[in-house]
C-alpha cells in the first residue's frame, strides 16, 4: 500500500547557476535562453518596482510577531517597510515573470504591480509563462509583436 504524501510547506524551485547567474528555478533558466537564443536583447532582474512605500504606524497594534510565534503584545508605533517587486526580465518593450507554481504572496504582489504599471501608463507588454511551452510562445509572441510594428511604422513611412 502506498503511503499519500503529505505536503511539505511552501514551494521551493531548485536554484541554478548557468553563464555565471544564479537563477531561481529552472524555468528561469530556460526563459533566460530562450531569449537570448532568439537575440532578444533583455535585462535579468534588472529593475525593482516599489509597489507600497514604507511608512510610521503611530497607533497601537496588538499582534504576534509576523511569523505568528512570540507573544501577542503591543507592536504599534514602528516604521512599516516597503514592498518591492523584481520582475524576471525586462525588455524596451516587455516584462516577464517566470511562474511555475506561485506562492501565496504572489498574486497579490502580482496585481499591485499591474496597478503601478497603469498608473505609472507603462505601455510594456507584461508575460507571466508557468512552463516551458508557455516560455517559447512568449518568445514568439515578442518576435512577432517587433515584426508586426516595424511593418507598421515602414508603411506610415510610404
């Protein structure tokens, strides 16, 4: 009889290191080159969003520490730190977020960051590929979206 294996806790992908980079996941890695096999030119966490800046909570605030152990006392009237995002790559023209399986923070994180994207009008085509299939149809997507406006923009100029 086979035991049911119970689960373990949060998702954790495996790091891997490959042209001198550590990335996250395996997925990462393939999207990594993926782009760089079809010449698309991309920065690797190459830039941070602050989604919430940090702030004083002058009130009082009765609660456990944030990892739910210690005493529930008094932890008000502190500094609130940030939230920040690091998309995976970012292209002129594109944002990607390799997913696999998110975690339970993500999705919140993820619908902040399209607020600031609207808010700050960034025209950047965001991509969020959870496997490999979905990392070669960005890929074509990007490709074709860049052959797509260099038509549009040689026939304005006729």
């Amino acid at each position: 009889m086979k035991s049911k294996s119970r689960k373990k806790g949060p998702v954790t992908a495996k790091k891997i290191s490959f042209d001198g980079i550590s990335f996250a996941s395996g997925l990462e890695k393939f999207m990594y080159k993926s782009l760089k096999d079809a010449k698309i030119e991309f920065r690797y966490e190459g830039e941070s969003f602050e989604l919430l800046p940090s702030f004083s909570f002058k009130n009082e605030c009765y609660e456990r520490q944030s990892n739910g152990k210690g005493d529930f006392i008094n932890r008000g009237d502190k500094k609130v730190l940030n939230i920040k995002y690091t998309p995976d790559f970012i292209g002129d023209d594109f944002i990607i977020e390799t997913k696999g399986r998110a975690n339970e923070s993500f999705p919140l994180r993820w619908k902040m960051f399209k607020y600031l994207m609207h808010l700050m009008n960034d025209k950047r085509t965001l991509y969020k590929p959870q496997n490999q299939n979905e990392c070669k149809e960005v890929v074509e997507l990007i490709l074709e979206k860049r052959a797509n406006g260099r038509k549009k923009s040689n026939n304005n100029k006729s």
